[in-house]
C-alpha cells in the first residue's frame, strides 16, 4: 500500500488529541476523538493493506510483529516500576490486556479504572483483527454487502444512545465500534473504485472543505463531545472521513500541514506514545499540577516511545519485510 504522509500527520493527531485529554480530562474531552480517528484509520489501512498483499498469514504475523514486542516490553516495565514504587495493579486485568479482552471488562464495569485502562482501545483493534479480514473476503466480491454491514452498525450503535445502557457499555463495547473501522474500509473501496462515489465538488472547493473538515474535527472535539452528549460523535466520523478521503492530494493546504516533518515523527511514535503515555500522565497527574504533568510527562513519554520505535518496532518489521520481499 503507497504511503500517504498526510495520515501519518492524522494518526499524530489522534495521539495528540489522546494525550490532552488524559492530561486535561476534567474539561477536555478530545481523547474520544483521537480514538476514533485511530478506528476509522485502523479500516482504512487494514483494507488496503489485506486486498493489495492478499496474503493473511504475513499479515497476522505483520500485526503480531508490530503490537506484541512492544507491548510486552512496555508490561514487563510496567510491572517492574509498580514495583519499586509500589503501585497497585490487578492481576486479572493484566491477564486481559496481554489477552486482549480489557475492554469488556471495563464495559460491564466489573473493575475500575486503573494504570492500564488505556488498554482498552487495543484491544478493540485485536478483536477487528480476528474477524474482520475474514469479512472482507466477501466484502471485496460484494461491496454493497460492506455498505449493508456499515448501515446496521451505525444504527445498533445510534439505537444504543436511546436505550437504558450505560455510557461505559456503549463507549468500550466492540460491538458499538464496529461503524467507525467498517466506515474506514469504505474509504478504501471508494478509492479503488468498488465504490463509486462522484464528489460534486470543483478542484477549488476541495481546499475549502478539507480545512473546513480539520477545523470542525478540532472545535467538535474541544467543545462538542462529552458523556451527555455523544451525538457530536458522529459528526466527528464525518469529518475524519473527509480528510481520508482527500489526503492523498498533496496541493490541499490540510495535507501539507499533515505532512510536515513533525506530525510525521510523531505519528511514526504513535503506537510507543500510546502505550507509554497513560501510566506517566495518571501518576504524576495524581500529585503534581498539569504543567509539570506537560514538562516531565510528556519529554518521558516521547523518549520511551522513541526507544521503543527504534530498537523494538522497526527493526522487526523491517526484518520481516525484507523476508516478504525476498
């Protein structure tokens, strides 16, 4: 699949909007946006990457290669830390995180909220992983059958907002985010063209409507989106398919911008920045004010991310491409 750095620039942004909301999360909510802009990126990238290579057992061992190494690098600190500053964790959920079921747990509210809650959002992803590359065998022969599975998903997950569930069952179930990775993937067959979508729009409109996208995605996410209101929700899905769907236009204003060196970096750290970032912000968060949260939580974070991109990540999936190439 060609790279688009205009989406490692979108995934910098989801970590960030991820990171701000941990640290701010009594009056910023921009976390909830940064995750959906990971699901809807996850279909996206995941579609391309399983019709373009068409081969499941590299991308399994890809996938593997890509989340287990670190992230049991990052447990095995974890533990060895809690120790020393003896910090309290629960066994069980360590269980699930390495076996990818936190978030149930956090759904039926059997536990609270920990040092590893962050989990969660992994472990969706590994359960889209399971099934989805399946469903796509049949969604490559019949698109509209992938547009049928997106409209019931949209609906179950808007039947659930006005129906006596829970916040945490509707926010951490994988069956309510299912909409966001299949809107993803139908990016990716509107691009091929196994979609057809014509866009009314003349060339000088696009510029327009991607910056129009960015600015209500950022606005949407600082003011619109909170656990009373969560309809701002799908608008935000509206908006984050936007900027997919345009990004590969490098001459957009919104896709240089993405594009820039920085957002690059720090979407190529995403991943470390995602498992690193939530234990250091929650402990220095519980006994120090927000700005020595930013001026020792955030250069920690990035240089942990940073070891984990260089010495772990890349080198075995480099190795591994090597191998596919060869």
């Amino acid at each position: 699949m060609r790279h688009n750095p205009a989406l490692d620039g979108l995934r910098a942004i989801a970590i960030l909007f991820v990171f701000i909301g941990h640290i701010f999360s009594s009056y910023l909510h921009v976390a909830w946006t940064g995750v959906e802009i990971f699901f809807v990126l996850s279909g996206y990238l995941i579609t391309g990457t399983l019709l373009q290579h068409n081969d499941y057992v590299y991308f399994y061992k890809r996938r593997a290669l890509r989340i287990l190494p670190a992230l049991f690098i990052f447990l095995f600190v974890f533990l060895i830390v809690s120790y020393l500053l003896n910090i309290a964790y629960s066994s069980p959920f360590l269980f699930a995180s390495v076996f990818f079921y936190s978030n149930w747990i956090f759904a039926f509210n059997i536990e609270p909220s920990n040092y590893l809650t962050h989990l969660w959002s992994l472990a969706v992803e590994e359960q889209f992983y399971l099934v989805f590359p399946w469903l796509l065998i049949l969604f490559a022969r019949y698109p509209r059958v992938l547009l049928l599975c997106f409209i019931l998903c949209f609906c179950y997950k808007w039947h659930f907002f006005h129906v006596e569930w829970s916040f945490r069952r509707i926010y951490y179930g994988t069956d309510t985010r299912m909409a966001s990775f299949l809107l993803g993937a139908i990016l990716y067959f509107i691009h091929i063209d196994k979609i057809r979508c014509k866009i009314p729009f003349k060339p000088v409109y696009v510029h327009y409507l991607s910056g129009l996208a960015f600015l209500l995605l950022l606005l949407i996410s600082l003011y619109g989106i909170n656990k009373n209101n969560f309809y701002w929700a799908f608008l935000s899905n509206l908006w984050i398919a936007i900027l997919i769907y345009f990004s590969y236009d490098q001459h957009l204003v919104v896709n240089r911008i993405l594009s820039c060196r920085i957002l690059r970096w720090i979407g190529q750290l995403s991943f470390g920045l995602y498992l690193w970032h939530y234990p250091v912000v929650r402990f220095l968060r519980a006994d120090y004010p927000w700005y020595v949260v930013v001026g020792v939580g955030l250069p920690l974070t990035f240089l942990c991310a940073y070891l984990s991109y260089r010495y772990i990540e890349k080198p075995l999936l480099q190795r591994e491409k090597n191998k596919f190439l060869s």
